[in-house]
C-alpha cells in the first residue's frame, strides 16, 4: 500500500519511522527547459519528528530543519531553488488550520 511504501522509504532514505497521515494526493505537470516533462501523482504524508535523522547519503545529500518562516522567506526570495512539485505542496500545507 501507498501508507507501507511511505514508512519503508522514511526508513530507507532517513534512518526513522513515525506516525504518517496521508495530507494530499495531487497530480501535476512541469515542462521543462530541456524539453522534458515531469508528469506525476503525489501522494503527500506528514508526521512528527525532532531528532536528526541519520540518513543514507546514497539517497539524500543533506537536510535542513527550518521555521515555517524561513521557508516562507527561502520561497519567496529564491523559487528556483525548490522543485515544482515542492512548490505545490507547501502552498497547499500552509493552508492548513
């Protein structure tokens, strides 16, 4: 299932499992300069974790723990930095209560 394939990569990409609960579910399409287009279905968990994960460098090469504030500043002062599809998700999640 989508729930088992989340908690099997959080431990394979960052060294810990939590508690996840399916936030969104969203399709989206980027086309980009190279002529090549991303075209995918997202399914978006969000749990709860304060310790520095120990994650496998062969899938992640570095992370960041950052305010909601400063990310809110970091996409509005350099959007190239982040993905499309990141882009779309912290829209939809600051909506949230």
């Amino acid at each position: 299932s989508t729930i088992d394939a989340a908690h099997r990569r959080l431990g394979e990409e960052l060294g810990f499992d939590c508690e996840l609960k399916l936030h969104q579910t969203f399709i989206y399409r980027a086309p980009f300069d190279n002529g090549l287009t991303e075209h995918e279905l997202d399914h978006v968990f969000v749990g709860n974790y304060s310790i520095d994960p120990l994650f496998n460098p062969k899938e992640v090469s570095s992370f960041q723990w950052i305010s909601i504030a400063d990310l809110r500043f970091q996409l509005s002062e350099n959007p190239e930095r982040f993905t499309v599809w990141f882009k779309m998700i912290i829209e939809n999640y600051l909506q949230l209560p």
